[in-house]
C-alpha cells in the first residue's frame, strides 16, 4: 500500500513540477533559485500528507494554495529582504515559445517591485486564472480582500509599466 502511495505521489510530482515551478518562478520575479526551493518545500509538505490530499478532488489546485503559502510565509521571514547583485539569474537564451526575453525581464522587474501578496493575487488571478473566490481561498483572506487587491497592485503595475499594459498582454 505504501508503495502504491508514493508511487502515486512520484506521478503527480513529476506532472505538476514544472508548472509548479512557472508559477513560483513568476512570484519570485525570476528568482530561478528561491522557485526551486518553493517547488521543493511544496511537494515536501504534500508528500508528508498525500494519503489525505490525494483523496482531495483537485489536488493540484491544493498544490498550488501550498506554494502560494510557501511563498508568503518566504517573504515575512527576515531573511527574505536580501537580494544578490551582480549577474542575473540563470535563464533560457530564448523564452518558451518565442517572446521578447527584454520584455518579459521588464515586467518580473516590475512583479518585483510590488509586495508579495499583490504580486501573488495578480499571479492567481491572471497566471492561474483563479476566481476570485479560488485566490481568497489559496491566500486565506476574503473574495473583498481580493478584488481589492487586484485593483490596487493592478493600478500600480501600470504605474511601473507605463499606463498601458496591452502591450505586455502576450507574456
């Protein structure tokens, strides 16, 4: 039975590991190295309790409210204020399926600059395409909470990119 169970939670991994690893990588703003390790304690803890989330219905949304968790729990930790300087992370010469590399650097630059649970609601809401009801949930706070938020770390997103954020709609 024990095998069965980790074998179970091998597949999952290996299935949601990589859009675990987008998502955590655009709420770190490109920190390719504070991704990995959000991807790992994720799965980490999900893996102390599969027996219980596997029976979850939707156990990668669950995976994700957890690297969301992860994420602000990071962020509020001392520690979490220290930047390394020098060379940029280590990135794909060319994005995944095209794009213009100096664009999407300009808009984690400006993912960045905004507090982490703005940063985390836009990247439920538009990256995930989460309801507002979903991102309350995964964020632990109310759907008002939420829609205000949004709008909020959204008016500042066009504060940094300009005004117009259409041109960065294919990011």
């Amino acid at each position: 039975m024990r095998q069965g169970r980790r074998d179970g939670f091998r597949e999952f991994a290996a299935g949601r590991s990589g859009h675990l690893y987008r998502s955590a990588c655009l709420l770190a703003s490109g920190d390719t190295h504070l991704a990995e390790d959000l991807v790992q304690e994720t799965l980490g803890r999900m893996y102390l309790h599969w027996g219980r989330i596997s029976r979850v219905d939707n156990p990668a949304a669950y995976a994700q409210t957890v690297l969301v968790r992860a994420y602000l729990t990071h962020r509020r930790r001392r520690s979490a204020g220290e930047r390394p300087v020098g060379e940029l992370p280590d990135t794909p010469a060319v994005a995944v399926g095209g794009g213009d590399p100096a664009l999407r650097m300009t808009l984690l630059q400006a993912l960045g600059r905004l507090a982490p649970k703005d940063r985390a609601v836009l990247v439920l809401r538009y990256w995930e395409d989460r309801s507002v009801e979903e991102t309350a949930d995964a964020m632990n706070v109310s759907s008002a909470a939420v829609r205000t938020r949004c709008s909020r770390a959204l008016a500042r997103l066009r504060e940094q990119l300009g005004g117009s954020l259409s041109a960065f709609a294919e990011f």
